[in-house]
C-alpha cells in the first residue's frame, strides 16, 4: 500500500517535491498498479495525481491597512516615532513658513495696504524669523498701526 516510489516519480514529472504531490485517496489502487514515469504521466492527465498549489502570503491585511491609511487612519501620535524635526527637516519647515509670509507681504505691496518702506521692513523681519504664520505678521500690521491710512 506504500506509494513512495509512485509519489517521487510524480514529484519529478510535476517539478515540485514529494510534499506537493495530491494523490486521490479514491483511486490508490490504480496509483498502486502504476510502475513506470509514462504511467504515472497517464495518471497525471487523468487528474488521479496532481500538484498542489502553493501556498503564498495573504495581501489581504495589507489591502485593509491600505484602505485604512488612505481615508487618514493610523497616523495619530501613537504612529509617530521621532521629533518632530526629524519627520520634516529644518529647512522644509522654514520654507514652508517663509513662502506663505512672503506672498502676504507681496499681496499688502501690491493692494496698496502698506507702504514700500513698511514692506521692507516687514519682510527682513520675516526673514530673521519674528513671525510665526501669516495670522502672526497681520496681527502685528495691526497692533502697530502699520497699515496705509485711506
């Protein structure tokens, strides 16, 4: 009753190991008759022997986290590791201040809402780091009184 012999052979002609050979437990005495590989090979046509598939990791988690990540879940603090300097450099925070009170101070320029020494003035302040936001460099057009008088 022992199928070794039949299982290599089938384990040669399939290319895949012993351990990946299905024998149908229906049919062993036929398996059992067959000696030779083109019997075998008659066996393997018929769907008597075949190979398993293999088995491979699962994408599906994956796929949900993905899901997940995608709609802004799993980015709360518990996720962040390192300061906040090293999540975005020095230089991208600096650019990402400056443009924004650069374009402001553009815009006031242009609308006519400060004068040409008041803009230059604020903007060397800007670039030595005194405001903080856009927010910041208003409120502080306004406490001073720096806005062109209509």
């Amino acid at each position: 009753m022992s199928l070794r012999s039949q299982r290599r052979l089938a384990a040669e002609i399939l290319k895949v190991g012993e351990g990946g050979v299905w024998i149908d437990p229906n049919r062993t005495e036929d398996v059992e008759a067959a000696i030779t590989r083109e019997e075998i090979r008659k066996l393997i046509h018929e769907g008597v022997i075949r190979s398993l598939s293999e088995k491979g990791v699962s994408r599906a988690r994956a796929r949900v986290l993905h899901e997940k990540k995608s709609k802004g879940s799993r980015r709360g603090p518990g996720r962040k590791s390192g300061s906040a300097k090293t999540r975005i450099s020095k230089k991208q925070a600096w650019m990402k201040k400056i443009r924004p009170l650069r374009k402001k101070l553009r815009e006031l320029k242009a609308s006519r809402a400060i004068t040409e020494s008041v803009y230059r003035k604020l903007y060397n302040m800007a670039g030595s780091g005194v405001f903080e936001s856009t927010a910041d460099l208003e409120r502080y057009i306004k406490t001073r009184g720096l806005g062109r008088r209509r």
